[in-house]
C-alpha cells in the first residue's frame, strides 16, 4: 500500500471519528483546544485546525458530553474541556462497537485488518498515548 493512500484512510478515520478521539484525549485530561489539535496531530499524523475542531467541542458540548470553564490562571485565558458523565458512557459504548466492528471484520478471511492495525499501533507507539477506541 503507498504512503499516500495510508495517509488518505488516516485521514478519513480520524475524520470519520474525530468527535471521539476528541472524547478519548478529554478522558485522560482536562485540556482546551490547542491542546486538542497538537495531540491529534502528534497522534494520528493529520491536522485538524481551530475551525474543524472548535466546532465539534461545540457540538459535544450541547451534546452535554464535554463541559468547559474558563481557565484564567494562565497569562491567556483558556477554555478547558473536561469529559461529563455522558460523555465517558458515549465513549465507552463507541470502544466496545468498535471493537465488535473488528472483530467481525477478522473473522472474515477476505479482509485483512493487517495493514490499519499496524498503522494504528505504530501512531500510538510513536506518541506514547494510549489510544483505546482501537484496542482492548
């Protein structure tokens, strides 16, 4: 597979689920946007800027899975994010269909999951960061 097509289904997961790895970065740590975007990025090797990723915090947020305070203890004010109640069954039941979808998929000689596992593990390697929507 060439490098241009790995980076293409990257692109398109983590766009696909971009509102819960947003959740899954938030449950490990409160964090404001910034914060957010460079994890993303440090962690799947795509870019989200501010306009692809502040609105989906929005979204999350009247979703009641996130809530935010301001942060003002900092030279500049931030809005911190941190994961609700909601939100950690959200992203839990997320995780385990995930994981279903998988393993349904393995089961099936004519799909090989080889090549997204290993592009998987080898981001979250890279990073240190547990990304747990894709492994139990």
């Amino acid at each position: 597979m060439t490098n241009n097509y790995q980076k293409e289904i990257q692109t398109k997961l983590a766009k696909g689920l971009l509102d819960m790895i947003i959740l899954q970065y938030i449950n490990q740590e409160p964090m404001h946007g910034y914060q957010i975007i460079t994890k993303i990025r440090k962690g799947f090797g795509v870019y989200f800027g501010p306009s692809t990723v502040y609105p989906v915090l929005g979204t999350l947020e009247k979703k009641g899975y996130v809530k935010s305070t301001w942060n003002m203890d900092t030279e500049r004010p931030r809005k911190v994010y941190k994961l609700t109640n909601d939100g950690k069954v959200v992203l839990n039941f997320t995780e385990n269909s995930l994981n279903l979808i998988c393993k349904n998929m393995a089961k099936d000689d004519k799909i090989s999951l080889e090549a997204a596992s290993f592009s998987i593990e080898s981001r979250t390697q890279k990073s240190n960061i547990p990304i747990k929507l894709f492994a139990k």
